[in-house]
C-alpha cells in the first residue's frame, strides 16, 4: 500500500523514435559499444557495419532524453528482415525496454511486407526472444570466440 506521506512517484515515460540529430546517433552507437562489444575488449567502431546505412535504426529515450534501448533491423531479402545489435542500458533492464525496441522493429518489417524475422541470439537472450515468438533454428557464429549465438527466427505471415 503506498505510504500517503511520501509524494506519488509518476512512472519513468521513455520515447521510441528512429535516431535523427548527430547526439541522438552518437548516443546510439555509443550505447551499441558499451552494451555489445566494450565487455570483451573490442575496441571502438566493432559496433557498426557495413549495412548501417541501408538499414531501419530505432532508440528509446528516458525521460531525460538518455538513449537506454536501441536496435537495429535490415533487409536480408524482399520476404526477409533481421535483427540485430539490440541493446538496453544494464541500469533500465527489466523494464520491457528491450520489448518496446523489438515490437518496433517487428512493426517495420511488417510494413515492408516481409514474411519472417531473423536474428542470432546470445545464449542469455533466448528466453527473451522465445518470449516474443521466436524459436531457434541452430546454432550461429561465436563472437570474440567466446560469446555463443543461436540463429532464431519468428514467421510473420498474416
């Protein structure tokens, strides 16, 4: 029961958008880094590829316009997209962050008309992603030759 002496806390409001100005990109391969590569010594630039340009990039920003959630999705062909460098600030984690992010990107693919989503998993996410409707198909590349990733996908047919 909430203690009538203590002011009512409003909940953290977060906003979902596509990175637009330099510091909201800035912020988003910086979160990328620090989330996906800076744990296992990978030096700066290893968060960003060759399919950057081409590809549909989505950001959530706390109410302080901090970047805490960001991913990535690309056309692999007309009927396939894929996931990938999903990431949450280790300090927001457990707040359906990472939920808001791939319901996002689902929605792009889906307005490409693409039929299934594909991405490769790290073993400590699968849970996550079963929880969105993804099953494994096998496994992926070992990244940083320790970092296992299992290839899951998710049917979008109607």
């Amino acid at each position: 029961m909430p203690n009538p002496d203590e002011p009512a806390r409003k909940p953290e409001e977060f906003t979902l958008s596509e990175p637009r100005t330099a510091q909201e990109w800035e912020s988003y391969f910086d979160l990328r880094w620090r989330v996906l590569r800076e744990p296992w010594g990978q030096p700066r630039g290893t968060e960003r590829d060759d399919l950057d340009a081409e590809s549909f990039h989505l950001i959530l920003r706390d109410s302080a316009g901090a970047v805490v959630a960001v991913g990535r999705l690309h056309l692999n062909s007309p009927s396939e997209a894929q996931v990938r460098y999903m990431a949450v600030d280790e300090s927001h984690r457990g707040r359906g962050l990472g939920s808001r992010i791939l319901s996002g990107l689902e929605d792009r693919a889906r307005s490409e008309r693409v039929t299934g989503v594909v991405l490769n998993a790290r073993d400590n996410t699968i849970q996550f992603y079963r929880r969105h409707g993804y099953c494994v198909e096998g496994p992926a590349d070992i990244l940083f030759g320790e970092v296992r990733h299992f290839r899951m996908r998710k049917d979008l047919s109607p």
